[in-house]
C-alpha cells in the first residue's frame, strides 16, 4: 500500500499556526509537521509536538524569514544589512550568482538542526521554507545532513495535474525548479531518502475560495507508487499571519477542510496509509528513488 502523509508546513511560525496544526491532527487529518525553530512560536510548537507523540515533526530549514539561528557575523552571505534573512527573491538571485558561501549555509543548517533537537524534538525530517532547498547549494547541505542522520529529505517534485491552468510567472519558475530537481536527483540517487511525489492546492492552479475533500482527490489522484507528501498549511486565523506569509486566507480555508472528517476516509479509498516521514522510511523503505 502507498504511503500518504499529510505535512503541516510553518510549525511554530505563530500560535495560530500551531494550533491550526494540532486541531487537523486531532482531526485525523495531518500526520506530519515540520518546526521552524527560529520563529516566535518555535518553543510552543515544540511543548504541543511532546505533548502530542503521533505527530512526525521535522525540521522546516528557514533561510528566508526572521533571523539566524547561528551567529550573524558567522553566516554573513545569508543577510541583509539588518541581521534578517534575505527574502526568497534576493535569496534565489543570490544563489544563482554565486553569492551565497556555502559553508554559511551549512552553519546554518547545522544550528537549526541543534536548536530543533535542544526543544526535544529529534527530526523526522528536512523540508525547508519556500522550498529554499530546491536550489542545488541549499540541497547538497541539506542531503548531507540527512545522510549523516540517516534521514529523508523532503523532494519538492513538481505535480502535473489535467486541467490545471498555472499562471505565466508559475510555469517560468515550474522550468528552473525542475532543472534544479533533476541535478539534485542526479548528484544524491542512491545516497540519501526522499519521497516519491509532492502535491498541494497549490498544483490546482487556481484555488477555490474554500476548499473541498475533491481538489485533495484530485491532488491525490496524481500520486504514483511510494512515499507521497500532500503539502498543507493550516492556520486558525488569517489575521494572526499578516505580514509573515503570503497565503494566510488559503490557509485559514484550509484549516477549515483539515478539521472537518473525510480525509483519512479519501487516503485509505485511494490506496493509501497514513503516515509520517519516520514510518514511512523505517527500515529503509521507499528509499531515494
């Protein structure tokens, strides 16, 4: 049987975030959820994860928003003049050109990992914010971590769906992205874990105001053998996210549909057991592919 699991992005972003999250857990809906440990909320984040074991919690590498977890002045090619990360743009533009010191991310990486592990939270995981690891230097420092710890990595493969309509700008940036996710799957094959499909609302193109069990079947109808992540973002109130993220009217809709029954029921109609990253990869299974 195929493995589905459901990952909660943003952990520890903001209360709103956590508490969005933990509802779909109780819910029965989100098995997984990945920690930003250099937000506000990350400690909370962490009491609900301890408080709430079937919860997989990973590590949601954070390049783009807040500040370092390391010392500034130690990872000084990944901000601003402010001691703020770069946003993703900058970022991207950056990496590109060869901007970024690598070891400045690997730095990074290694303290986020520390600090997630010093909340008592041991990872799952590695995704990270905005997908910042597609980007073959974020990747490469992100599978040798996973490698050492003897962990997945989270893919970010592209979803094709029938009918779906992206946007001029979205099938510009889908072209880059799936360069880069051929590179990354060229250089770490065999080496490291990762799942074998990604999908969102987001692949839906255009996203209904609210929600319903049947754009999950339609995400989900897309999904081959192995290992798939169905990407969600669930917060309770929009309002509590402004200025933090882009997508909080989505997400809010999404908490709504997290929280009412029919998903684990969809999952297993469709084939698939509900999992986290830890159960679907125990033992060495669904390895990288």
């Amino acid at each position: 049987m195929r493995t589905l699991v459901v990952n909660a992005d943003d952990f520890g972003l903001a209360p709103a975030v956590n508490q969005g999250i933990v509802d779909a857990l109780l819910a029965g809906s989100v098995t997984s959820t990945t920690l930003m440990v250099n937000m506000p909320a990350a400690e909370e984040a962490a009491a609900l994860a301890r408080a709430h074991p079937a919860l997989g919690v990973g590590l949601h590498f954070n390049l783009t928003l807040g500040q370092p977890t390391a010392d500034v002045a130690s990872v000084g090619s990944l901000v601003g003049a402010d001691g703020k990360f770069h946003p993703r743009g900058q970022l991207a533009r950056r990496l590109l050109l060869g901007r970024v010191d690598r070891a400045h991310i690997t730095r990074e990486l290694e303290a986020q990992y520390a600090r997630c592990v010093a909340l008592g939270i041991v990872p799952t995981h590695v995704d990270s914010h905005q997908h910042a690891h597609a980007f073959p230097p974020v990747f490469d420092a992100v599978a040798t971590l996973c490698a050492r710890q003897g962990i997945p990595v989270r893919m970010p493969w592209l979803l094709e769906l029938p009918g779906s309509q992206p946007s001029l700008g979205r099938s510009l940036r889908q072209g880059v992205l799936r360069r880069m996710l051929r590179r990354n799957q060229r250089t770490w094959q065999g080496r490291v874990a990762w799942n074998q499909g990604l999908g969102s609302l987001f692949d839906l193109g255009v996203i209904p105001a609210q929600p319903t069990l049947a754009d999950y079947r339609r995400v989900l109808a897309a999904a081959g053998e192995g290992t798939f992540e169905l990407m969600v973002h669930p917060v309770r109130d929009a309002s509590a996210v402004q200025g933090l993220t882009a997508i909080g009217h989505i997400s809010e809709a999404e908490w709504r549909l997290l929280t009412q029954p029919g998903l684990p029921e969809l999952a297993r109609d469709m084939g698939f057991a509900l999992g986290h990253y830890r159960s679907a990869f125990a033992g060495g299974a669904n390895g990288a592919a």
